[in-house]
C-alpha cells in the first residue's frame, strides 16, 4: 500500500464510543483493531477472536491499543459491538475505502465505477436478527468496498440504495447495478449528483425492454449505429464467450432519464467437461455517451460489476457468514463491515487467494497487524 494512504487505525480511532468513561476497560479502536486483525487470520466466531487475542503475549496486546495486561472476552466484544453506532463505524470505513481509491487511483484515467448490490445474511436471517439484508457499493477496479447500508424490515432494496448513495462520492463516477434497481428515479438521482449509470433492464421495466428488444431483434435497421466488442474466457472448467453491441438508436425516442446508449450482451458458457453449451441475453441502458465509452469499455464495466459477488463469495466461503446467527443489535452489520475491510486490505497487499492469505496471516500475526498500520515499534 503507498506510503501516502492513511492507516486504517486512524479511522477506527475516531469511531465515537457510546460507553461512559467509568469503568471502560478497553478502547473502542482497540477492540475494532482486534476484531478486524483476529478476521485477516482467518478466525471467525465471538469465541474464537477473543482466544486469538490472547494467544501472542502482551507485545501485540499493546500494540492494538489496549491498556489492561488481557484483551477483551467474548462478552465484552458482544456488548460493544450489539450497540456500537454502525452508522458512525460505517462512515469511517467509508472515508478509509475513498482515500485509498484516491491514492491508488492516480493516473487512472477511465472513471471509477462502482458495482451496487445487496447480500443477505442468511444464518442471522434465519435468526431473527433486524437488517441483516445489506446493500453496498463496491469498486470494480480495485474490489474495494466504499460502503455499505442495512435494509430495513419491511422495506427493500430500492428504498435503501438511496441511503447508500448518499454516503458515496457520486461525482464522476459510474453506478452499475442488476435490473431490481433500473428505475427512473434512481437514474435521475445518479445523474444529479454528478455521476452516470450503466443499468441492466429486465421485465420490471416492460416498455424499456421490449423497445431494447425490438431494436436488436432488427439490428440491420440500424446498422449505423451499432459498435460491438468481444471477449474469450477460459477458467474453472469451462470457457465463457461475451459479445456485447451498443447502440444509440433509441436517442430522441426513450425519455429514460440520461440516456445515452443501450446494449445486448450474449454469454456463451461451454462446460469444458461435458460440451454443453448455455446461451444468456442481457440488456442493458447506460447514461455513457459512445465518445465517453465505446462497446469494448461497457463490457468491461459489465464484467467488472461482478466484483461484488467475488467479495460475497469470500465472505461465505472463506469467512463462513452464511452460517453466522449472530443477530444481536448491530453485530451482523458490524461483522460484514470487517470481513468486508479485511477483504479489502488483503486485495491491496496483492493477495490474489483470500483463504492462502488468512493463513499465512495466522502463522505471523504481526503481518495482519501491519495491514492495519500497527508495526511493532508501535
């Protein structure tokens, strides 16, 4: 990570402690450090993050920011974490994700897009536990997570993506969401804040898809119109083909809100094994005028959305959280907060296999710690 990225630690520091002074034993800062460096080893429960706390002496005890000779047992961490101010918590993670695009962003020149989609905690659902479908926003270029919000009960997705929007730089950046979101006020509020969208459009906009549809149903009646790309995969047992065509016929004839272009990607997945062969067509609208991103760069935004699902995929597989009935307070938003962060912090230090990473991690403690920004001189 630069030199001129701001420590994570400095982020937790100013996250507000809602205990009294008397009788705190532990720092706020110190706690979260502990969660998230014990989460970089690889530990996963309440139990077991208290035990990682106390398995390497009072060196690393210090160095987290904690006072007392022992860190905290798992109560403790269940207390503070049930009525932590996720909010407040989720704002500081936000400003850490924002500084650390910035910086590795430099000379960058296409815009950032950022991948929204939602994630249900399915072991903590199962428990009863409030908010525990979240929706948040990740960069595609980095799989950086830059925020993250709870759905209410009662409510969806499309009323709380608001919510995450408002906590995201909007400015210059590309939205790109799944069809549950391709509405018209959503894409009125993207473009308002300054930003654009690229938008995939299924039934649940009906007159939308069926003139997308009837557009490349006749492609030769706007030839002139239509830029096409393509893309070759192969990888996990099987060799996945893109072409997505762009076009802007539909300017002057939809009044979607921005509208510039829209597309139709057809995935071809061959199992490699087997033979058989799957075809899939998506459609999709885009604010993106054809000078701001030709075919080729709308099928790599397309490609570069499922980043958020990578990240979902190592949270269930390599952090085990659909398993997780935690459902107390704030815990399951506070803990999907961390595995999210640890995530983070372990793609910037180039790891490229999350699960080898946590390991190596858990043989040497000091490393997860350095990621934080804790060396041993601390």
């Amino acid at each position: 990570m630069p030199a001129t990225v701001i420590p994570l630690m400095q982020y937790l520091v100013e996250v507000p402690d809602f205990r009294a002074a008397r009788g705190r034993r532990h720092p706020l800062s110190a706690i979260l450090a502990l969660a998230c460096a014990a989460i970089l080893c690889g530990y996963r429960s309440s139990g077991a993050m208290a035990e990682w706390g106390r398995n390497y002496g009072g060196a690393l005890v210090a160095a987290l920011g904690f006072t007392q000779p022992t860190t905290p047992c798992a109560a403790t961490r269940h207390t503070v974490f049930k009525h932590l101010d996720i909010a407040a918590l989720e704002a500081q993670l936000g400003r850490w994700a924002e500084q650390v695009l910035a910086s590795q962003g430099r000379g960058v020149k296409p815009p950032e897009a950022v991948a929204c989609d939602g994630k249900t905690l399915r072991g903590s659902c199962k428990a009863g536990a409030p908010g525990t479908h979240l929706l948040a926003g990740v960069s595609q270029r980095l799989g950086l997570p830059l925020g993250q919000c709870a759905v209410a009960a009662k409510t969806n997705e499309l009323t709380a993506i608001y919510d995450l929007l408002a906590g995201l730089v909007l400015t210059g950046r590309i939205i790109t969401t799944d069809a549950l979101h391709t509405q018209r006020d959503l894409a009125q509020a993207v473009i308002d804040a300054g930003g654009d969208y690229l938008m995939c459009v299924k039934s649940n906009q009906p007159q939308l898809h069926e003139d997308i549809v009837t557009l490349f149903h006749e492609p030769q009646v706007v030839a002139e119109t239509l830029t096409t790309a393509r893309s070759l995969d192969a990888g996990h047992g099987r060799i996945e083909e893109r072409c997505l065509t762009a076009s802007c016929a539909l300017l002057g004839y939809t009044d979607w809100p921005g509208h510039q272009q829209v597309f139709q990607l057809e995935r071809t997945i061959t199992i490699k094994k087997t033979g058989v062969r799957r075809q899939e067509l998506v459609y999709g609208i885009t604010s993106l005028s054809p000078h701001q991103a030709d075919a080729a760069r709308l099928l790599r935004y397309m490609r570069g959305h499922w980043r958020i699902e990578a990240t979902h995929r190592i949270r269930d597989v390599t952090f085990d959280e659909d398993r997780s009935q935690v459902r107390c307070g704030h815990i399951p938003q506070v803990m999907a907060a961390l595995r999210n962060t640890a995530i983070a912090l372990m793609r910037l230090a180039g790891e490229t296999n999350i699960a080898a990473a946590c390991l190596r991690h858990a043989a040497q403690p000091w490393t997860a710690l350095a990621l934080i920004g804790i060396t041993a001189e601390n």
